[in-house]
C-alpha cells in the first residue's frame, strides 16, 4: 500500500503536466487537421475526422488561385518585430544595469513608474497615436509600428531584466574595473555573456507580444504596412467565415513565433529560471 502511494506521489506531478499539455495542444492540433480539410469538410457539425485532405486553403492563403499574397504582410511583421526587439533590448538592457547592479536611487520607485505604464488600456491609447501618426504623416508605414512596438514592451523588458542582472556576481563586475575596463567594455563582454539566458527570455517574449499585435496594426495600417494577422482578419467577410483558409492562414502565421521559441526553448527555462534558487 505505501509502495503504491509512493508512486502516485513520484508519478503524479508528471501526470498532471502530460494532462495539461494534451489540453493545450489541442487546440493547435485541431486547428491544423481543420487547415487540411475542404471548406465543406471543414464546416460539418459535429466534425469528420476521416475526412480527404486537401491544401487547398494554404492555397488559397497563399494566393495560388488569384487572392492577394501574404508575404508583404509576413515581412512586414518580421520588420516590426525583429527591429523592435533589437531596439528594446538596446535601450533595457542599460537601464537594467543601472536599476539592478548600479542602482540609480530610488530605483525602486523607477520599476513601478514603468510598470504603471502597462496597466493603461491600449485602447485608451489608440486616438492621440493616431493623431500623432497622422499629423507626422507616419500612417500606414512599419517603422511607426517599431516605435510603438519598442515602447510597448520596453516597460516589460526593463522589468524581465531587471531580475536577470540582479543574479550577475557583483565581483566579476569589480574585477572587469579593477582591470581598467570601461562601462561598454563590462556591459558588452562581462555582463550580457553571464546573463544571456534573461536576454534571450526577454527577446523571444517582445518578439511574441510584437509578432502578435492587433489593434494598433488594424488601426494605423492600411495596405503598405499591413502585417500578418491584419492580413488573418481579411479573411473573415460578410460572406461568411472560410474555416479551413482561416486554419490554414492561423498556423502559417503561428509558425515563426513556435519556431522562435522551439529555438530558444533552453534559454527561456534558464532565462525564468534564473533567481530562482539563492
């Protein structure tokens, strides 16, 4: 019996985590057999599992048969994306040094100032950007998506990295001065080698919330800088919903952020992780 018990305590933790991955995978994975199903095959109620494959909608997404190309809209999510990221972690990764291993005072008032400026509704946001990006002539144009995108998550970098540089040793950081070294010197080869997990966790997390972002791009963007998942909702018509298109387009656009994290998967769990345990 206490051999038994034993083993439901060792196996349960495992258990659970299997479960509530299959709940979260499913989704992802009914999504791509609904990609690969007719659109008639694909609206029957309840579902056919045996039903013909077929890559008709990834054709139809990627406008094999006449409809507009997604590419623009791909390339001008990977612009805005990747250029915010490099910005963000550009401008965070200096003002964490100096809010974890250089504390400016009251530094702690300063984290909360940035973490205030999340806590304001995007929408509440959304008209005087507007106005501004009208006024400058920046509507429809990607790099107005990059300085949205870099202030938007710049408050969220600043805080991940905040936690990473606080675990750097301070010592290594009083030896690198000791041996003359500068402040460009210590940030570039002392302290961004030791704490590159948190800079990858804190660069796959802004690329995510840039990749995935969809009032503003609705809003400021017309056709030139249109990016991926504006392009998603335009396949939603007063005509009806074309499901399997709609899967289709979803995983296609899906694809770069699971790759990006499936890439960097080691790093986000040291990353997390990091302060973990003292």
């Amino acid at each position: 019996m206490n051999t038994a018990l034993s083993a439901v305590r060792r196996g349960g933790p495992g258990l659970v985590a299997w479960l509530t991955g299959i709940v979260f995978f499913l989704p992802i994975a009914w999504m791509a057999l609904t990609s690969f199903h007719s659109e008639s095959d694909a609206a029957t109620n309840p579902p056919s599992f045996t039903a013909a494959l077929t890559l008709d909608g990834y054709r139809e997404f990627f406008g094999v048969g006449g409809g507009a190309s997604p590419w623009p809209a791909l390339i001008n999510s990977a612009t805005a994306s990747v250029a915010s990221t490099l910005f963000v972690l550009l401008l965070s990764f200096p003002a964490a040094y100096a809010l974890s291993i250089r504390r400016v005072r009251k530094w702690t008032d300063v984290l909360f100032f940035f973490l205030s400026t999340k806590m304001l509704p995007a929408v509440a946001g959304l008209l005087p950007v507007y106005l501004f990006a009208k006024n400058a002539g920046m509507l429809d144009n990607v790099w107005l998506l990059v300085i949205l995108y870099t202030s938007m998550n710049l408050p969220i970098a600043v805080w991940m990295m905040q936690s990473f540089l606080a675990e750097v040793p301070a010592a290594v950081i009083e030896a690198a001065r000791v041996d003359g070294a500068r402040l460009p010197t210590i940030l570039a080869r002392v302290v961004a080698p030791i704490s590159l997990p948190g800079i990858a966790a804190t660069a796959l997390i802004c690329f995510i919330f840039s990749w995935n972002e969809l009032l503003f791009a609705r809003v400021l963007t017309g056709v030139v800088a249109e990016t991926a998942p504006v392009f998603l909702t335009g396949f939603i018509t007063s005509q009806g919903l074309f499901l399997a298109k709609v899967c289709a387009a979803s995983l296609v656009v899906s694809l770069p952020v699971l790759a990006a994290g499936f890439a960097a998967q080691d790093k986000l769990v040291q990353g997390l992780s990091l302060g973990a345990v003292k």
